[in-house]
C-alpha cells in the first residue's frame, strides 16, 4: 500500500504552517483518547469564566515576546501631531527623569521630522543587532522611554513623544527600508561618486539615506518631505556637510528616477548571473535566490521574492474559550473603525492597518482574541484536537498554537507544552492563564530529546512544530532573511531529524504525529519527513485533506506538493 504525505509550501497567502499528519502503524483509529502512563496529569478542567490578557501571540512576532517598544506619551504639549511646528516643548523634569534616570531635561528638537529621526537610530541599532524590526505595541509599558533614551543618545537630542501616526510611519518604514535593505544599497552605491565613498559612510548617514530612498522609490513620498526631511535629520543630527551630501544624492536619484533610468542590474547571462542580478531588484541574498531557483523554479521563487517584499496583514483570532464569538470581535472593529476581513477559518479575522488601535483598545488585554497567523491556526486544523485527547506539544513556546489547541479542547482533555526555553514557557502559561486555560495546559521544562528518552509517557497526538529557518515568513519577520546564513539550514535539519525521533517516541500506538515548520524550504519538510519514514516504517503519512479548507490547498493559498511514500501494508 502507498501512503500519502502531503507538503504544503505556503508562500501565496502567507499561510505559514506545513503540517505533516503522521500516524503510527498500528491500525488504530484517530479519534483514540486517554493518555498511557502520562505521569503529568492534574485533571483537566473547563475553561469557563473570562481571562483578561494581554498578550501579542508568537507567531507575528516569533522571536520578539515580552520585548516589544512602546511610546508614552507624556502630556499633550510633548506632542504636537507633525514636525516642524514652531513651539518648542519641553518635556516636564518628571518626564525627564523618568525617561533617562536623570534630572537634565532634554531639549526637544522640533526642526527634524520626528517618525524619520525615531527610524534612524532604530534601523542602526537593528543593524548592531541591539533591536527588533516590529513596532507593534501597546503604548505605555516603559520600553519606549527606553527606546526614546537611545533617540536623544544616538542624535544629542529628543525627538516629541511619537502618536500612532508617527508609530505606524516608523513600523512601515523601518519594516521596508531593512526589507529592501539590499536593492537600496546597490543604488545608494552607484549613486556615491566613488565606491569608497559608500564603503566608508557613516553608519547614521547610510540609514538616513536609506530612509530618503526608500521614501523616494518605494513609497512615492512626496519630494519635499522626503529630501527636505532628510536633509534636516542629516544636518542636524550630524552636521551640515552631511546634509549636503544627503540633498546631493537623493536629488540625482530623483532625476533618474523621472528619467526611468535608475542604474540596476540587468537580468540576463547563466542562472549565477540571473541570481545576482534578482537579489539586488528583489533585494534577498544570492543564496536564497539560487535555492529557490533549484527548487522552485524561476518563476515562482520570482513570486516569492515578490511575495517577501509585500506588506503583511495581521491575522486576529477570537478567543472562543473566552466565550466571545467571531460576531463579538468584529463588533468591537466596527465600533474602533478597524477595517477587517473575514479569513475563511471561523475563529479568525485579518487586519492590515489599524493593529495599534485593536491594541490600545485594550482587546487583547481583555482576552477576546489573541494575534496570531492563520497559518498556525491550519497546523491546529490539522491536529485536530478532540475533547478528552491528550496532546503534547514538543515545541510549544510561546504557545499560540497550544492556546488555539486548548481552546479547541472545549474544557475536555489535556495539553502538555513542553519547551527547552524558560523564559518562552513561561510567557506560555502567564498567557494561559489570563486565557483561562491553565487548568488544561502543563508546562514542561526539558529538551524534548532528553524527555523523550525518560518518560514512559504516551500520548494521543504529538504535535512538532520544529525550530526552523523560517523562509515562509520573510515578509513579517523584514530581518529574517539578512540574518540567516546558507549554513543555518544543515545545523535545522539535523535538529529536526533528532527532534522528529524523539517526537514519535512520545506517540501511543494508533496515536498522531504532526510535524510543522514556518519554512517553505524542501529540506526542512519533505525532505525530513522521507527520511523519518525511512528511519521509521511503522509510521504512516497521512493526507491533510480534509482536515483545513480546500482554499489552502489548491487555491490562491498554499501550494500543494503531492508525494509518495512507500511503506508497508499494515
Ligand atoms: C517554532 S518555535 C515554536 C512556536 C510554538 N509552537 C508556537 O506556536 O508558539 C520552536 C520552539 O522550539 C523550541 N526548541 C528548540 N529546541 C528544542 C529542544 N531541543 N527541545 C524542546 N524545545 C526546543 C524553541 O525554544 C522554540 O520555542
């Protein structure tokens, strides 16, 4: 007999999760319940009553929980709504003191443009690997004093506190101007009389140009704004030579622009060439084009490239075990005036502006939903989880999918989320409770390859959402791709091969294994699960079908990748 396991690559609508659906050979049904020698079990209870909670779930922003940046705004004078005013605030000693720990009140320089001078020393603290690209928040948690403590050290002055405008505009420039990091370059370079000149530029200097020319290219800023704006940053915060130097640049960008003639690299010569010449117009490292070449093709990794280079939307989903249904959210976005669509999985809804809103609401504080892609949601779609299962999830924090998993549960089973992060783990279970969810969930400490070999514990279904080089995400995660090197991806597949063999241990006969990553890259999925079901004939892959939407598998959605596997007839 052949058994099917079915690849779901995910990049057209930025559908993340590829879940493979393995069951152990035993001839047993899925719908089988109650864990065997499970050692953890505090009785599951119902997830009644109503949580509050704020929490941003991991998968917008996967590596970034508990150290988000936020913006108080001090008092109303601190922030006049657009650069250039003439009154000149000055924050009160309170403010001041609280801000940077000192008594010196910072002088606030309202000559430059605020949101500008906030995404330069952002984006030069990103580029030391000292900040995040997100900037999605809640207003108001003390971090972004800090962050404001680095604007007035970096440039020797204080920027006003920012308002959502200002947050949006920093998310959105910060955001493209790392994405496009690459195809910025290239140009800013050709444009400098000599190379030298690039190579040696200030680091302040280079990202103020990169902000000038994204404006310029990416985002049809008008041209006052983008040069005159830039120009003053750069006068002010450095000196007026490099103001100079900025007005120079970015107007002989402008002329070339309006000549149609920027200098990029034509696309022709052998597949090296191509590739070379694509990750400068599509901005994404050679190695990624020429893999995605090989394994996609050049169309579609064309598209991808596109797909990576697009504005993300935000996926929110209604928090069921909370009692509130999706009607009840999209009340409260209709009453914020927060345009929304409806996803076609029950529980969620998408936002592509106004997520600072939803936030300051309070709606997720209150536990009525919880932001989180829809792509995690297909992984639960997948897992299936049946009142009464126990279900252990090996890479659980910080949890999204084992608070989706929970809530599907409807009061009856057991979910064990088992990370080797603590400090992941426990932003798991601070979540769950505010979700109302604790009495199901315990948290595990361990490294699943340790556990996996000491327990006798077996539970109904395993879920493996594998540490991954996460390639099906680069338009959320805007740094991801400048921070992943080719040689990450054998050191992933060697751990998720371990990790895969330690999950099945964890299988009760008749009992589900699903594998997910957030990769669209062919060795972290198909390829690892061949070689499991090589390593591990008494296990069957199954077919995803039925188990999420059509719309996922063959529509504009996920690609579907068909592929067989012998194993043994049973
Ligand atoms: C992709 S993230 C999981 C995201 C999570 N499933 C969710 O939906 O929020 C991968 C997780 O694997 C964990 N991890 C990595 N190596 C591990 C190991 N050897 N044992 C257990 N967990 C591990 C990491 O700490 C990380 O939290």
């Amino acid at each position: 007999m052949e058994g099917r396991a079915l690849a779901l690559s995910q990049f057209r609508l930025r559908v993340v999760g590829s879940p493979f659906l393995l069951s152990v050979d035993s001839g047993a049904t899925r719908g089988s319940s109650g864990a065997s020698g499970t050692p953890h079990s505090r009785g599951s209870s119902g997830a009644s009553g109503r949580g509050r909670v704020a929490t941003i779930t991991p998968e917008a922003y996967p590596s970034r929980a508990g150290r988000g940046r936020a913006w108080k705004r001090d008092s109303p004078e601190a922030s006049p709504r657009r650069a250039g005013t003439t009154r000149v605030p000055k924050l009160s000693p309170e403010v001041s003191s609280q801000r940077t720990g000192r008594t010196k009140v910072p002088s606030v320089n309202l000559e430059v443009s605020h949101h500008r001078a906030v995404a330069a020393v952002r984006l030069l603290r990103i580029e030391k690997g000292k900040a995040f690209v997100d900037l999605l928040n809640e207003k108001g948690n003390g971090s972004g004093e800090n962050e404001m403590s680095y604007v007035e050290r970096t440039l020797g002055f204080s920027t006003r506190c920012l308002d959502n405008r200002d947050i949006r505009l920093v998310t959105v420039i910060v955001a493209g101007t790392v994405r496009w990091k690459r195809y910025l370059d290239y140009l800013i370079m050709s444009l400098c009389s000599e190379e030298k000149v690039f190579r040696e530029m200030e680091p302040l200097l280079l990202q103020i140009l990169r902000i000038g020319f994204f404006e310029i290219l990416k985002l049809d800023v008008p041209v006052y704004a983008a040069v005159d704006e830039n120009v003053r940053l750069a006068k002010v915060a450095l000196r007026p030579g490099a103001g100079n130097l900025v007005n120079a640049i970015l107007r002989k960008l402008l002329r070339l622009k309006e000549a149609n003639s920027l200098p990029l690299p034509k696309i022709e010569g052998d597949d090296r060439a191509q590739a070379r010449a694509l990750s400068i117009i599509y901005s994404h490292p050679v190695w990624m084009v020429r893999r995605w070449f090989r394994f996609l093709g050049k169309d579609e990794a064309l598209k991808l490239m596109k797909w990576n280079n697009s504005d993300p939307y935000f996926s929110i989903r209604v928090n069921t075990a909370n009692g509130y249904t999706r009607a009840d959210l999209i009340n409260r976005l209709e009453s914020l005036q927060v345009h929304y669509e409806k996803s076609t999985m029950d529980e969620f809804v998408r936002i592509r502006e106004g997520m600072q809103t939803v936030l300051q609401a309070g709606l997720l504080k209150e536990g009525m939903c919880a932001v989180q892609d829809e792509s995690a949601g297909l992984v639960v779609s997948v897992v299936d989880p049946q009142p009464g299962e126990t279900i252990i999830d090996c890479c659980a924090a910080p949890g999204g999918k084992t608070l989706f998993m929970a809530a599907r549960l409807s009061g009856q089973g057991k979910i064990w989320a088992l990370d080797i992060n603590k400090g992941r783990l426990r932003i798991l279970m601070e979540a769950a409770k505010l979700h109302n969810l604790d009495d199901m969930i315990t948290d595990i400490h361990a490294d699943l390859r340790l556990y996996a070999k000491e327990t006798i514990a077996k539970y109904d279904k395993v879920l493996l959402d594998a540490p991954c080089s996460g390639l099906g995400v680069l338009s959320k995660r805007a740094d991801l791709r400048w921070n992943r090197q080719f040689e990450d991806l054998e050191e992933l597949t060697c751990l998720q091969d371990e990790l895969l063999d330690s999950a099945s241990m964890l299988v009760k006969p008749g009992g589900i294994l699903i594998y997910s990553t957030c990769s669209i890259d062919p060795e972290e999925n198909e390829h690892r699960i061949t070689a499991f079901v090589q390593r591990h004939p008494d296990f069957i892959p199954q077919s995803v079908h039925g188990y999420i939407p059509a719309e996922f598998v063959t529509g504009e959605g996920l690609q579907q990748i068909d592929k067989l596997c012998h194993s043994e007839e049973h």
